[in-house]
C-alpha cells in the first residue's frame, strides 16, 4: 500500500481502471457517490455496540418520518425489500411460515403479475418460494383479468413503477382497490424513482401497501442499503422476515453503519431543495446538447419526466442515421481513455442513449462532453 491511502492509490494497487459515471446511478457502475453526511455517519456509528433488532425498529420510525410514510424499515437495496414483500406476503407474522421458507407448500404463495411490468430484478419475489401467475399482455391488462387471476393461493399483487413502463398495464389505484377488497397486498417495487421526492409518498397514497426503494441510487446512502415504506402491518411483517432473524433473508443483512448511513443520506435527501437541484442539473446537460446539437443525423434534448428522473441529456437518431448503433456508440465511451459509462436504452428496441449528471464529478462534464462530440463527429464522417 502506499503512504497515502486514496481511492486512486486503492485500485491503483488493484490493477483495477477508474471511470467517468456519465450513466446513472447503476450497480455494475458504483451506483452513486455516498454523501459526505453518510460517510461521516457510518464512521461514528463504528464506535458503538447495539441490539440490531433495536437499532431497526428506531431507525424504521426515522425513515417513515422523514419520507411522511406511516411505517418504514431498512433492507438490504431496494432488492432486499423486493425479497422481504413476497415474504411478508406468504408467511406474514407466522413464526412456523417464517422459518419455513423458502419452502412455501402450505400457505398461499401465488404473486399475481401483470406481463407489463415483468422485468429484469422480478425473480428477487421468487427467492423466498413464491411463483408468479402471469396476467395480460407485454403493453396492456384490465382489472377483469388481474380479478380472474384470484385464487386460494394468492399472496398478493406486485405493481412495478419503473421508467418507460408508466403506460404499461393496470393504474396502481384500480389494482389497490382490487387486492383492498380480497384482503391482498400491493407490492411496490418504485427502487429507481427518486427524484421526484413526492414519489416517497405517491405510491403508499395509491394504496400500496409496502413499497420498496433503493438507498444506493440518487438518495446517496450506501450502495447496498435500501428501504421499505407502507402500511404499519405490513412493515411489520416485512421486519419480521428479515435479518438479523435466521432464515432465507439472512443473506441480506444490513450493518448499523449502513443503518446509520441510510439514515444521514435521507435526512440530506429529504431536506434538499428540489427546484434548485433540478436547476443545476438542467444547466450541466443543456451545456453538453448546446454541444452536439448541430451533428448531422441525431436529436438531442433534454428530457425530465416519469422516464427521466432528472434532467438527462438524450441523444436520438433520425430515421437516416445510418451510422453505428445506440450500444456500440456507448462502448465505444468505455473504451476510451478515461472510461466513460453512458446510458444505452436498455428496452428490446431502444431509441436513445442519455447523459445523466447525478455522478458527474467537477469537471467531469467537459470531458464528458468533448468525447461524446468526436465520436459522433466520426461516426457522421465514417458513413
Ligand atoms: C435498481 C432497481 C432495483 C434494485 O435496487 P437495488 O437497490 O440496487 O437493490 C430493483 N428494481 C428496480 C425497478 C430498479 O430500478
């Protein structure tokens, strides 16, 4: 090691290559840069021992205050609290059920789901044992269909709110009247939609019963950290599936500097004032489209909305682009010196690729910039 420890000299003496994150808080890339807050928080809390079961309970009544939710607990990601729904869902407060599972024969362990909001971190409900009954088609669904699907062995529904899949399938108010009426719950899986902090409260108002985001996202507490929010009983169920418990949840457990972390992120995140953050990521990505906005052959705007959590600058071809494709423009960042990761639409057939400002570091945008800007320049010339 060398005398002066740094992230730099960390994986210098790795032989691992740092990065430009250019793309989003994604997990493969780091995810986001913990704030100082949470650092600082994780260190002190270092120092003391506690009762963990404790420590959860407290720190669950600190995040339902600060996000304005009546319950809230703390899970290992936003996956963790995809794992802890399905299984509050099948074993509830049961302590046989609970350490039963991932065995789930005996109790109801259906999760209806419409084929809409299928996607890629769904098989986390299967982990604890449960089984999916698919309703629908990939673009729509009615509440006739969800209703068919009811059977002895329904644990509940899962309703997924996740960019581009806004339009998808049944709104999350007729699915909460539905399940509301056969006593089922709503699982929420929302792990991506922070910013706009009014989505803290939106979904939980809709009537989902546990809704699960990511603290290691744009909320900027650890990277494995994540919470629940919801309905009192079914927090409660949630905490009681879950670590330090043994059983199926063991696996993803969460350490009281996490815990800490967690909770310094939040009480940053919940206090920042939105428009002003809006504003300077706004600035940052209208620079970057002032840029490239003249290269022949693509559409650049940028774009804030259900799909684009905050201002991103997003790049389009016109229909004569006949250039290289989204993805291996996008590769083509990484593998140049520095690194760079952008976002590539990652839908079957995408139509964009973005910037998006959340981890750019000071003067990161520049370089950022000047690189997107030759290599479309070279595409354009190379055709
Ligand atoms: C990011 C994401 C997850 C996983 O969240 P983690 O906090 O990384 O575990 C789950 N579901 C959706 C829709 C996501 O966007």
């Amino acid at each position: 090691m060398p005398d002066q420890l740094s992230g730099k000299s960390i994986i210098d003496d790795l032989g691992v290559t740092s990065l430009i994150n250019a793309g989003g808080p994604n997990t493969k890339h780091s995810g986001s840069r913990p704030r100082t807050e949470v650092i600082e928080a994780m260190e002190a809390m270092s120092e003391v021992f506690v009762d963990i079961e404790e420590l959860l309970i407290a720190a669950g009544k600190r995040v339902a205050e600060l996000t304005g939710n009546e319950a809230a607990t703390i899970t290992s990601g936003a996956s963790g609290g995809l794992v802890l729904q399905a299984a509050a869902a099948m074993a509830k407060d049961d302590p046989e059920k609970i350490s039963q599972l991932p065995i789930s024969d005996g109790m109801p362990n259906e999760l209806i789901i419409q084929r809409g909001h299928r996607f890629v971190y769904d098989h986390l409900y299967l982990g604890p044992g449960s089984r999916f009954v698919e309703v629908g088609r990939p673009t729509d669904c009615t509440v006739d269909e969800l209703a068919e699907a009811i059977g002895p062995n329904t644990a509940g529904f899962i309703h997924l709110e996740s960019p581009f899949k806004s339009e998808l399938g049944v709104p999350l108010t007729d699915l909460a009247d539905l399940a509301h009426n056969h006593g089922l719950p709503v699982l929420t899986d929302g792990a991506s939609m922070l910013p706009p902090r009014e989505n803290l409260t939106k979904y939980t108002g809709q009537g989902a019963d546990l809704v699960s985001f990511s603290g290691g996202k744009a909320v900027r507490g650890p990277q494995s950290t994540g919470f629940l929010v919801g309905k009192s009983e079914w927090i409660e169920y949630a905490r009681l599936n879950n670590a330090p418990n043994p059983g199926v949840t063991r696996a993803q457990k969460v350490s009281k500097e996490e815990i800490a972390g967690l909770l310094a992120a939040l009480e940053v995140f919940t206090s920042i004032d939105e428009e002003a953050e809006t504003r300077r990521y706004r600035e940052k990505m209208n620079f970057l489209v002032d840029q490239i906005a003249e290269i022949p052959g693509i559409q650049t705007e940028v774009l804030h909305n259900y799909d684009h959590y905050i201002p991103h600058a997003v790049i389009r071809f016109n229909r004569d682009w006949n250039g290289p494709s989204y993805g291996e423009i996008v590769n083509e960042m990484k593998r140049s010196a520095p690194r760079i990761y952008m976002q590539v639409d990652y839908r079957p057939e995408p139509d964009r690729m973005w910037v998006d400002p959340l981890n750019l570091q000071d003067g990161e945008l520049e370089i950022v910039t000047e690189k997107l800007r030759n290599i479309l320049i070279e595409s354009v010339n190379s055709k």
